[in-house]
C-alpha cells in the first residue's frame, strides 16, 4: 500500500489502516506503526475527519499485540524522521518517542506516550 498511497481512495487508506493491524506478524515488512502513521498523515491531509480515530485504534491495537511476549512484530525503524511529515511537531515529537519505545519493546513507556498522543489529538 506504501508505494501507492497519494493514489489510493481515503476509503481504501482507511480499510487498509481498520485491517492491517490484524495481519500475520510475518507479513509485515517493515514497522506497522510506520504504515499506520503514514497512511494517517495522507488522510489527514485530504482533510478526513476520522484519521485521528483510526490512528489512536490502530496504535492501541499494535501495542497490545505487542505486550505479548511471543510477538513478532518488526521492531527495525524503517524511517526515523517521518515524525516530521506531521503538521504538529509536537505530535511528530510524540510518535518518535513512541517509536524509540516500540523499537526497544518497552511497551509501558510507549502506553504513557500512546496516552500523550491521545490527549495531543483530543485536544485539536
């Protein structure tokens, strides 16, 4: 989906973002939260009301799975600035720390900083 993103219908973004987060660990190629973090910023900047919701799930989601101690997800960061694709900073800043705390499987940090995200996009 990453490559043809800008072509992609908002629909197919979001059923892409609702469904990607119950995929096999093993089909994911790179970072999920990374998918769903970029896949949010194009919808955002098509103006869809609900990329907020289905990014705040999307993380909730890939966090639990990955409170699993037989979780397989990847944990390489593929991009560490995309944080910066974000027209919030201080939501860029956020999900970069969250992704330091994925990458080194520190689950209850990243819940805390999943928790600041929520607030920081409540908030808008």
């Amino acid at each position: 989906m990453q490559a043809g993103m800008e072509g992609a219908s908002s629909r197919e973004l979001k059923r892409e973002m609702r469904t990607s987060v119950r995929m096999d660990a093993g089909r994911y190629s790179t970072l999920p939260e990374s998918d769903l973090w970029r896949m949010y910023l194009e919808l955002r900047k098509r103006g869809e009301n609900d990329a907020d919701q289905l990014l705040l799930k999307g993380l909730k989601a890939m966090l639990d799975r990955r409170m699993y101690a037989a979780s397989n997800l990847p944990i390489i960061d593929p991009d560490p600035n995309e944080h910066k694709g974000s027209d919030d900073p201080y939501l860029g800043e956020l999900f970069k720390a969250y992704k330091r705390c994925v990458c080194t499987q520190r689950v209850q940090p990243a819940g805390q900083l999943l928790r600041d995200i929520e607030m920081q996009l409540i908030g808008h």
